[in-house]
C-alpha cells in the first residue's frame, strides 16, 4: 500500500531475474493511524518483525524462492531497515543499503529532520530515557553481528 505509482528499479531487478518482495509493514502507510503509528518508540522492532513474516510467507509458498540467496536492499527508513535487518539475522547474502541511517543518535545531531526524531521518539535525544531507546534501535549498535556483505551508498541509481 505504498502507493500505486511505478518503481523502475523494481521493474529493473525483476527484468534481471530477480523476485522483488515489497512488503508494506506496520508504521507505513495505507491502513489508518494507528497502523503508520506502528514504529513509534520502536524502529527495527514490529516493522522488522512484519517483513520477515512476510519474506518467510513468500518462501514458502513460492517454491522458486531460494532461501539461500536472499538479498535485501532499501533507501532511507528502507536503509535503516536494511542495516538493521544485517544486524540482526545472517539469513541474507547480500545487502544494499542507500541514504540509510545506522546511529540514531548521530542523525539527530546531523540531519535536518530532528522533527522526525522528536516525533518518532518522543522528543530530544538527551530527554528522560530517549539517549538510551535511540542507542538501542541503531543498527550500529549491534555491528558486531554483521555476518552479511553489505554495499552502502548515498541513493538508488536512477534518483
């Protein structure tokens, strides 16, 4: 439910030989509110959750799928997911992560969209108990589990 507008890079890695999984998980679009709500105080927790629900319903009804060559890839919040998704599980081959953030609390320091942080996490990094939910949703603080070759880049090609 991200929209019904056409996505040249998919339709790129599809013309490749690629499958394409978009999964449309809590916190984003297209199902009220509270769905989009569905992130707040909890990037990489539920949404991460919902996505390997769904790749692992994919794979198993989709029996071209192999489980073994998986790849993952995404552009800004989708980056972020990218980065945390290779922290967290070795099940990828291979990951591309482009505009993607890997530590929250360098972002809000360093972006222009300190609004998103108050927002998502319910005010200043240095607020109440903010320091340590921004630590403990960034990727980078569990790189050491990073099993997966992983390309990082500033934006997709073609945007």
């Amino acid at each position: 439910m991200y929209g019904y507008n056409f996505d040249l890079t998919y339709q790129v890695e599809a013309s490749r030989g690629y499958g394409v999984l978009y999964i449309n998980p809590r916190g984003s679009a297209g199902y009220g509110q509270v769905f989009s709500d569905g992130c707040v105080n909890d990037w990489g927790g539920g949404d991460f959750k919902d996505l390997m629900i769904g790749l692992d319903y994919a794979i198993a009804h989709n029996s071209w799928i192999d489980s073994e060559r998986l790849a993952i890839t995404g552009l800004s919040y989708g980056g972020y997911i990218t980065n945390w998704a290779i922290t967290q599980t070795p099940r990828f081959k291979a990951a591309v992560a482009a505009g993607s953030l890997s530590n929250l609390i360098a972002f809000y320091g360093t972006s222009l969209y300190q609004d998103l942080m108050h927002t998502e996490f319910n005010g200043m990094p240095w607020d109440g108990d903010n320091y340590e939910l921004l630590w403990k949703h960034s990727p980078l603080a569990f790189v050491k589990n990073v099993k997966t070759p992983t390309l990082f880049h500033s934006r997709r090609a073609g945007q």
